[in-house]
DNA sequence: TCCATCCTTCCGAACGTTCGTCAGGAACAT
DNA sequence: ATGTTCCTGACGAACGTTCGGAAGGATGGA
C-alpha cells in the first residue's frame, strides 16, 4: 500500500528535518512518486502530519503505560531511572519518538496552538499515571516525607524535559552525562 | 536612527514570532518603512538576524557575569535560585532573553548548526563561572561530599533547561510551579 | 471469452501565494 | 553636486495545491 510507504517516509522525513524541513517533493521522491501523488491518498501536508501527530502520540502515552505496567514491581528507583534510559534508546532508536520530540519542540507555527495542547496533555497523562506510583513508593517509605508525590512527579517531568532538551541539541551520547548527574541529584533529592 | 528602529522591532518580533514568523514585511510595517527599505541598512535578514543574535549573546553572557559578580555575597542556594527566578522574570519582561530562548529552542533550519554551537557555547561558559561557585561552597561545607561541582553545575543546568521549556511552551507564571518543585528537590540533592 | 465501463493510482503541467531580494528613481540634506 | 534614505515595481525561488488526463486492473454484461 502506497499510502503506508508514504506515512512511513514521511515520519522518517519529519522526525529528522521537521515539519517546514521536510517537503512533500522529497518526500515523495523517496517513496518513488510524484508529490502530485500524495494528494490521492491525504488531503495535503497537514492532514498526513496530523495523521501522524495523532499515531505517534497515542503510541507514546501506550509505551509509557506499558513501561509502567511490565515494571511495576520494580523498586521506584529503577522504575524512574529505567524510563529516563529508555526514552533515551528510543530517540536513538524509534522514528517514531524521535517525531514525538521533534513536533513537540520545533512545532510548525500554524499548528502551534493544536501541537502544544496535545503536548500538555500528554504531560498531564504522564503526571497522572505518575502520581500513584510516587503516592505508593510514599507508603512504602522510600520516599522522604518532606517531598510530596505532586512535587515529586512534577520535579522528575522536570528532569524528563532537561533530557529531551539534551537530546535533541546534543543528541543520545551527550546526553548520558546529564542524565547521571540529573537523576543523581534528583533521587538524593527525594529518597528517604 | 532608522537601523536602530529596525532592531528595536526586529528583536521584539523574532522574539515574539521566530525567525520565519518574523517577516522583513512585518518588521518594516511595525518601523513605518517599506520592506525593501531595510536593505539599506542590512544586506539581508539574515545578517539583521545575526547581528541581533550576537549582540543577545552577548548580552546574556554579560547578565550572567553581574549576576554571579553582585550576588557572590549571597548563601549559594539563595544565588543559584535566585539566578532561575530573573531568568523568568527576563523572559516576562525583556525581548533580549525572550529573543535568546526563542532562537535557541526554535532556530531556523538553514542556522541551525551556528546557533546551536553558539548555544552551547553559552552553555559551556556558565559550566565555567559556575563551577568554581560549587568549588567554593564545597570548600564551605555547604554541598554533601557525594556530589562533585562538576554534577552539581550539570544537574543545575538540566533544571534550568527543564525551566527554559517550561517558560517557552507554558508561559512564565505556569512555569513557576515547576521552578518551586524542581528547585526543592534539587538543593535538597545536593545540600549536605 | 470478449469488450465496454468504471475506479484507482499516478503524473505532467500549471497556478497561487509567500518571501526575500534587486534595480532604478525621487526626495532631501549636506 | 553628492550621498543617504526611502519608495515603486518587479523578479525569482520554493512550496503546497489543483486540474485534466493516461495507464492499468477489476467488474459485469453480452
């Protein structure tokens, strides 16, 4: 199916050069088309970016649920830190979060306002799912009782961002150093 | 003088809009001039947009440089946390560090690779003034003995980032919340 | 089996818009 | 007379987009 070559070239396209940097020519090049083409299957550029905005969100929110499921029996430390390394291997790895991170970054202007909303609510969503794991790592006593769970998923988002930020200007290796010492601070900051 | 206007209005608007949000057009709206009249103080928008860009730079430096120099009296959590909230109180109120931010986190694709390097240039010169800032409160006893200057400047630097995303995509007041948790958990990280 | 029809997919050519940019001339002060 | 500043007008490049038609396969009736 053409149209699925198309949404895979064009995440590839996108989540490396962005909205603007990525043109449809090019795109369609790489598939082997025309850009004339697209328009068979996708009403225009926005549409098939939107289409991907959506996939690439809802696949983002489901691996993070899965992380948290498949390792809840982990000890809060490993959970937290393991999800830190494991967004760093994705960008390394996964076009699609590396077009997560990049849209959310670097978003075309004219979909600013959708792009950041969806942003918020993906961070919400994270911070949700967040607060009962801290809430439970609380009761267990591992958490310091000066450090509430709401402050404590807020400051991590925190670090999360710091290391997208590092990510995507300095890239996976540059960013293993950040990461070390960020999250070093940080559980001395909150464990008990 | 008019080149001076031209700044002046260049600087609020890429801060504001970003450099392909920012039209020649626009700007020369804003200053009372037609758009071709500015090629005759500037070869292009491009060398406007650089020469604004270095001139911020170095602005921003210099910002850093008072600031550590006219608080070197202060306890260092009240420096270092003190230093995050004018840098949200820059961003509210002065289109230097706006233009800073904006151009930093948004650059435009054919710049990218000198933005970025002057980006991290500033980065690497506050990793210089601050680390002999760590040193010294080491030396005083006031950081734990796990944590070296080295993780202690780039941990800070991951909240400061963590606060330059929060500012840009949620505004200054939502990012205050971040600032507070963020700032909590990390002076506790590193407090002895 | 054959042929007419239809639909899907793709492409050549062109259009419309947005921008940055350049050439040439008018107004004005020095 | 000279230089500066700004303007009118136009150009060219880059995109996304639209239109009309060609190629090819699938369908259905004779």
């Amino acid at each position: 199916m053409t149209a699925t070559r198309i949404k895979e070239v064009a995440l590839k396209q996108f989540a490396n050069n962005g909205y603007e940097g990525a043109s449809l020519a090019d795109i369609a090049t790489e598939v082997g088309i025309k850009k004339q083409s697209i328009y068979t299957h996708f009403k225009g550029k926005d549409e098939l970016f939107l289409d991907l905005f959506n996939a690439v969100l809802a696949k983002e929110l489901n691996f993070v649920f899965e992380y948290l499921d498949r390792h809840k029996q982990l000890s809060i430390d490993q959970l937290l830190y393991g999800f830190l390394i494991q967004y760093k291997d994705g960008y390394e790895h996964d076009d699609n979060t590396k077009f997560f991170l990049r849209v959310a970054f670097f978003p075309p202007s004219h979909l600013y306002e959708e792009i950041v909303k969806q942003g918020y609510n993906y961070l919400d969503t994270l911070e949700t799912m967040l607060i009962p794991v801290f809430d439970q790592a609380i009761a267990a006593g591992n958490i310091h009782s000066d450090v509430s769970s709401e402050m404590a998923t807020v400051s991590f988002l925190a670090v999360l961002d710091g290391m997208f930020v590092e990510l995507l200007f300095g890239g996976a290796e540059k960013s293993l150093k950040r990461i070390e010492a960020s999250w070093f601070v940080y559980w001395r900051g909150i464990k008990s």
